[in-house]
C-alpha cells in the first residue's frame, strides 16, 4: 500500500471515530436534558441544580480551597465594581443587577463627582461648562488600568 492510501485509511479511521463520538456526546446531552427536566418536574431549580454541578466540577478539578478562594476574590471584585452594594451572590448574564438605590445606603449623589467635572466651572451666560482641570486640581492617584489605587483594596493590590 502506498504512503498516500495508508494516509487517507488514517484519515477516514479518525473522522469515523470523531463521528462516533460526536453521536455518544448527542445522546448523553439528551439524557442530561431529560434529567434536568425531570428535576424541574419534581420542584427543583435547575439553574440552581447547574451552578452545583459546575461548582463540583471545579472542586473535583482544582479542590475546594482554589475554589473557594476564587469566588471570594470574584465577590470581592464584583463589590469594587458596584461600589460594594452587591449582595455575596453571583449576577448571570440573563440576569440584570440591580442598581444602587437610597435604600440600598447609598445615594447616587451621595458619591464623589469626577475630577474632571470638579475641575469644570460654568460659564456665565452660556450655559456651558469651562474646562478648568489644568489650573489647580491634580489628576488621581490611578494604577495602570486606570482605577483609583484608593478604591482598590490592598489585598487586591499588585505588587510591583
């Protein structure tokens, strides 16, 4: 047998496997479905179901405390993005998050204005606002992505 046909026998061996396994895969992702509608049946919420199961899967892979550390540091990040009015749960990307109210402590004037707006001064007369912000306010102490080095936490701090 040549090189050529031994090659293609190769080929056609592989994508026969490949194919195989692409059918198993078809058919164990319709059990999976079925499982999870029969679990909604019984009561259960399979988006909470799904997140168990993703959370020991990753425990399984990379053990409980790398887990755990993880989504401290995720809430963490996620409470500096939301000015720390987010809860300790995650927000899924079906799901909207609810945004900073009286209620919640804090109001939305109650936080510090941009420099660059504190720095601007109205005109008089025309309704407009004068750019001021090279006169006499410094720019922000800010770390390479340009977030106030005061607002991030020193345990999230790189260390150069």
């Amino acid at each position: 047998m040549t090189a050529r046909g031994n090659f293609r026998q190769q080929v056609r061996a592989y994508v026969s496997q490949i194919e195989g396994t692409e059918a198993e895969i078809a058919e164990l992702n319709t059990d999976k479905s079925e499982t999870y509608k029969s679990a909604k049946e019984a009561g259960l919420d399979v988006a909470a179901l799904r997140n168990v199961i993703a959370y020991r899967r990753k425990c399984a892979k990379h053990g409980a405390a790398t887990v755990e550390n993880a989504e401290e540091k995720l809430t963490e990040y996620l409470n500096l993005l939301d000015d720390g009015t987010r809860s300790a749960t995650r927000v899924h990307a079906h799901e909207k998050p609810e945004m900073p109210t009286a209620t919640a402590g804090i109001a939305i004037q109650d936080r510090p204005a941009p420099a660059k707006l504190l720095a601007q001064e109205p005109i008089e007369g025309s309704g407009g606002m004068q750019d001021r912000s090279s006169e006499s306010i410094p720019p922000p102490l800010t770390d390479d992505n340009g977030h106030l080095i005061e607002d991030i936490p020193a345990s999230l701090r790189r260390v150069a």
